[in-house]
C-alpha cells in the first residue's frame, strides 16, 4: 500500500493540506485513495538525515514524499538523488511550488490540495518521473 509524508521543511503545510483533504468536500475521495500517512516519528527517522537515505527509504517503503526542497547541492542533495537513482518503477517527489502561500492563500493551499488528489489517483502512470511541482 502506498503513503504520504512531508518532508520535515513543509510538515506545517501538510497539515494545512490534510485539513482540506479530510474535509466534506474532499474527504470520499482522500478516504477512496486508502494512503496511510507517514511522519518521520512514525518511521523512527532522524529529521536532519541525508535527503539520498530519505528517498531511498520512501522508495522501499512506498510512500510519496512531499517537499519543498529542490536544492542540488552535492551528489547528496534530493535533486541529484533522483537524478541519479530514479528508475521507471520510482514514486515521484511532490514539490510545493511556492510553499509559503499555502498559509497565506486559501486558494493557492486548496489548488496544491487538488492537484496531488489528481496525481495520486493516477500514481502508476507518474512513476519514475522524478519530481512533480504543485500545482
């Protein structure tokens, strides 16, 4: 079964995110998707660990990995990770565009909202194309 979980840098706005997914109006749909929700606590993951050890993991676990992070410094950065160890079968990174309006804008928080219903409805086909930006 796949999961979901922030990265430790947008753990705020995932929870602006879960907010509306479990609200009326999208909750049947969330509730049809059967994702369990991840947390690094949950998992006993060390919120300063490598970002290549944390896509490795969300790989093996299945478990999409949303973010605000799209450095690419060093062979270690998220970047060069899925550059480098992407494959076809690989679940993609969700990356908040501008994650800092997901507090301040209602509007831009629900777009990010529906977009990554959109692609988790369709998951299989986005495998291994790295990264999504949302929305």
């Amino acid at each position: 079964m796949v999961a979901i979980m922030a990265d430790h840098n947008v753990e705020g706005h995932f929870e602006v995110l879960l907010r509306l997914w479990t609200s009326e109006t999208w909750q049947s749909m969330w509730e049809s998707l059967g994702l369990e929700v991840e947390s690094f606590e949950r998992l006993g993951l060390s919120h300063d660990m490598a970002d290549r050890d944390l896509w490795q993991i969300c790989q093996q676990r299945e478990i999409v990995l949303l973010t605000a992070n799209r450095n690419d410094e060093g062979p270690g950065s998220l970047e060069a990770t899925i550059r480098t160890l992407n494959n076809p079968g690989s679940l993609p990174v969700f990356t908040i565009a501008d994650p800092e309006s997901v507090f301040m804008r209602r509007d831009y928080a629900e777009r990010v909202a529906i977009q990554i219903l959109e692609y988790l409805l369709e998951l299989d086909n986005f495998r291994g194309v790295g990264r999504l930006y949302v929305p």
